[in-house]
C-alpha cells in the first residue's frame, strides 16, 4: 500500500484479487469505462494511491461512462470533498484526504450514497477501519513506465469486475480499443452492450455465461429442462444462422465466444415498430405479420449446424413446457398479487383443464416459434422491401411448437397495448395471406390463436410477479392490467369454456362471459 499504510478493516473476509498493468493514462480511462459495466448499486470502491497515480483519472473515466458523456465535467473533490452524480447508477465521488477524523466520514453521507449508489472514495487510508467491510479496493502503484493496479474485494463483486475485464479480453481480440457503454436488457438474465469502434462502427454485445440448470422441481428435471429455456448462445447463434439462411433480416454474429457466453452481433438499427407516443404502428405491424407468414411456410430442419460447436436441435413447445408455464399463474400471481390462496384440489382442478385445452393443440400447425416476437424485439427498416422491412432480434429461446402462438405475441404485445380492432385487422391479414396455402385451417387457427393467447398471457401474469419479487424487476407488475384484458379477452372462445372459474375467483374474464 502506498506510504506503508494497511488497510485491515477486512480481515475477517474472503477475499480475491486481479492485478493488472497500465501502460498510459488511455489504459487507466478504459479501465474505468470497463468498471462502469460491473458496478452495482452498493458497491463502495476504495481508490489507494500515491498523488498522480491516477485515482481521480480512473473515478473521472467511471463517471463518464455511466453517463455516456464524454464531456461530463467531473472535477475531483478535494476541495468539496464530496462531488454527486444523479446517473442511471448514483455516484458518490467522495476524497477524504482533508478530514480531520475518521468519523468525519458519516458526515459525508456514505450510508445513503450506498443505499441507492456507488462510492468512489480517493485516500481510504484516512477511514482509518470506518469504511464497510465489502469494499471493493483499488490500488494504484508505479511499476516501470506504468502503474500497476491490483483490485480486491469480495467474491460476489470481483465475479462482476472478472467478467467485464475477460469481456475486455474479447474485445482486445476483435475490436481493440472499443468503448463499450450499458444498453437496457430484457427480461432475462442477460446483459448488452452498446459497442464503438474508433470508425464509427456500432455493434451490440451480449453478455451471456452459461447458467446453471437451477434445482429439480418435477420428474427429476429442473424448470428450465421442462420450459426448454436455453442455458448458453448456441440456441442464439443456431437460430439466427437459420433465419438469415432462410432470408430473415436478423443481427449478423460479427465475433463470438460460445465457451465464454460472449457474442459479439451487428446492429440492425434504432428505429422500433412504436411511434413517439409508445403506440404501436400499423404499417409496421403488418410487415411483422408478412415476416409469420414468411416464417410459417418454412420448413424446421431436424438441426441446425454450429460452426466450432454441436450441431442444434430445436426443441418442441411440448405440453410439459406449456404447463410448467400456466402453473406460474398458481405460484405466483394468484398468492402474491391477486392474494389468493390456492387449494391442493383447485390446482388439480386447474391443471387438468388446463391439459385438456392444450392437448387441443396437437392438431394445429406447428412451425418454428420465437417466443418473444412483440414490439420490444422488432427494429424498422424503412428502406428494405416485404419482409425485410422487419428485423428480428430476440430468438434464443425459439421452439417447434403451434404456428399461432408468434401471431399471438404479436398482437397481445405484453409491454404495449395492440386495441382490439387493430389486432383484428393483423389477423385478418395473416389470414387472408394463408388462405391459399393447402395446409391452413382457418377455424382451427383461430382455436389455436385463442390458446396460445390464453396460455401466453397466464404464464406473463405469474412470470411478472416473479420477476418483482424474486428478481427485483418491479417495474414490470405496470403491464398486469393489459394482460388481464388480453387473457379476458380469449377466454371468450368456446375452446376455453372449461377454464373460466380459475379465473374468475380472480375477477379475470367475468364480465366479459
């Protein structure tokens, strides 16, 4: 440590360590722009080093990046000793090299910095024990003509820093000197970024290590088993070698890593199917339901080859998926939303109307399902022609299963309401594109698309709830009443009769019987 002094406050803890060497001060801000992508809300970061060694050109660096401002002034806060950051992740840029006293730091306001933000403390040493057990450290030290820099913490943090630094490894590879900035996620647990190349060029990455299988819940098989929910990119980069293939406008995988979880994909644009206002827009629409009737007349091959990897076989969106889905609803929506209490006998009750409507879909049209193909995964080409005027980018976890449920996604969009009469009209053209082909059944399409529907929206209600309470994703129980209406209204086809009074103890579908 510098000028001999220890920083002993945690001892107690396990606690790793990554050394690296700095060559310039470039290095020093890319470091500090690739920390911007690891740090979370409570993260307190000691920055340890002598004047000069680069503390307040590494904090400047983080604070830029998470504002995406290069210009961002961000002077150093030895004066004001404490210098605020109203940023999508709060910063705190803290200098303690002026107190007088240790406990001066409670004064600073570190606590409440920590509840909603991160730390950036410069002179730790001067906390002198008083600064959290968790903090991250940073030391700075000359070493040749650079600095070294050895980051320590513990392991739940430096998994964070570990993953964004092997990231920067990826990127040292394929596109040197990047600057890589946050991009919003979905509703998974994947992470993007925004990539820049010195030339201009925009790329996305995506962030995606392996997951684990998570615990037995039925027959000896994990959720994800059963949901078929895909654990690693292939299914990603087998399904969009398959829809460029066959002529879809999808991202084009410009590097990847499949061992590493890391892909590194074009970008398809900036523009949505939404207007200013969040509504959706019909032309655009119906040049998505032009791309199912496209994608519906393609045959699924048996696999799909992966270039460096095992050759991808699609998985069915069999019953035992469409089940473990509905089931969500039960564990769920109804005990912590709706506040209901769910009987051993309702459950049974539920589950075996809820297979026998299903099994109503063996006789429909299958064909590969994408899952997710709604508004939030759907760029707008305005100067492509028929279908790719649409690009797709959100397939990972695509099925063989009923050629109805994408069109149900569609136009029961979970994040913005499609009105009734617009979703008619899309139908309507899905319908009349159809009608010509040998194998399509218009009622038993409309049958399909009512359950599909049905099914879709269940498994949101519940899938939402647990994203609020198991994953701290609240903002997404906003979108509970749209799905309510949208489940209300397929419940009106015949094919649902039987499960109208699971729903309606929750005041779903009732006034509409």
């Amino acid at each position: 440590m510098p000028n001999g002094t220890d920083i002993d406050y945690r001892q107690s803890m396990t606690i790793r360590t990554e050394t690296l060497q700095l060559e310039n001060e470039a290095a020093t801000v890319q470091l500090g722009q690739d920390l911007a992508l690891a740090v979370t809300a409570g993260d307190c970061i000691a920055l340890s080093g002598d004047l000069g060694a680069g503390k307040s050109t590494l904090a400047r660096a983080l604070i830029r990046a998470i504002a995406d401002d290069e210009a961002l002034e961000a002077p150093s806060p030895t004066f004001t000793l404490v210098q605020t950051y109203d940023m999508r992740v709060p910063v705190a840029h803290i200098d303690l090299y002026r107190i007088s006293d240790p406990q001066e730091i409670d004064e600073l306001g570190l606590d409440d910095a920590l509840a909603t933000g991160v730390a950036l403390i410069e002179w730790p040493e001067r906390a002198e024990g008083e600064l959290p057990d968790e903090t991250i450290l940073i030391a700075f030290a000359e070493s040749g003509a650079g600095r070294s820099v050895t980051i320590s913490g513990p392991p739940e943090p430096m998994d964070r820093i570990a993953r964004t630094l092997r990231i920067r490894t990826f990127l040292d590879t394929y596109r040197p000197g990047a600057q890589r900035r946050y991009f919003q996620g979905d509703a998974s647990t994947r992470r993007f970024e925004l990539i820049r190349g010195g030339d201009g060029e925009e790329l996305f990455l995506m962030d995606s290590p392996e997951k684990p299988a998570g615990p037995v819940v039925r027959d000896g098989k994990p959720y994800t088993s059963i949901a078929h929910t895909a654990l690693t990119v292939a299914p990603f980069v087998a399904i969009a070698e398959f829809l460029r293939d066959s002529g879809f406008r999808v991202p084009q995988i410009v590097a990847r890593s499949l061992d590493d979880g890391i892909l590194l994909v074009s970008h398809l644009g900036r523009t949505g199917v939404l207007n200013a206002q969040g509504q959706p827009i019909e032309e655009r629409l119906s040049a998505a339901i032009d791309c199912l009737v496209k994608l519906h007349r393609t045959a699924i091959p048996p696999s799909i080859p992966i270039s460096g990897g095992p050759a991808y076989a699609i998985p069915p969106y069999d019953a035992d998926a469409m089940m473990i889905e509905v089931e969500l609803y039960l564990d769920w929506y109804l005990p912590r939303f709706a506040g209901e209490t769910v009987t051993a006998g309702e459950r049974d009750r539920y589950i075996a109307a809820w297979r026998a409507v299903i099994a109503r879909l063996q006789n429909a049209e299958h064909s590969l399902v994408l899952r997710d193909f709604h508004s939030p995964n759907l760029i707008w080409n305005a100067s492509g022609e028929r279908t790719d005027r649409i690009g797709i980018v959100d397939f990972q976890d695509a099925l063989a299963g009923p050629a109805a449920y994408d069109v149900a996604s569609l136009v029961h969009d979970a994040r913005v309401t499609v009105d009734t009469a617009l979703a008619g009209r899309l139908v309507a053209r899905y319908i009349d594109a159809r009608a010509n082909d040998g194998n399509f059944d218009r009622e038993g399409f409309l049958e399909a698309l009512a359950i599909t529907q049905a099914q879709r929206a269940t498994k949101i209600l519940g899938l939402f709830v647990r994203l609020k309470e198991r994953d701290s994703k609240p903002g997404y129980v906003a979108h509970l009443p749209r799905i309510r209406a949208y489940l209300a209204e397929a419940l009106r086809h015949p094919a649902l009769i039987s499960l109208h009074e699971h729903y309606y103890r929750a005041g779903i579908g009732r006034d509409e019987s």
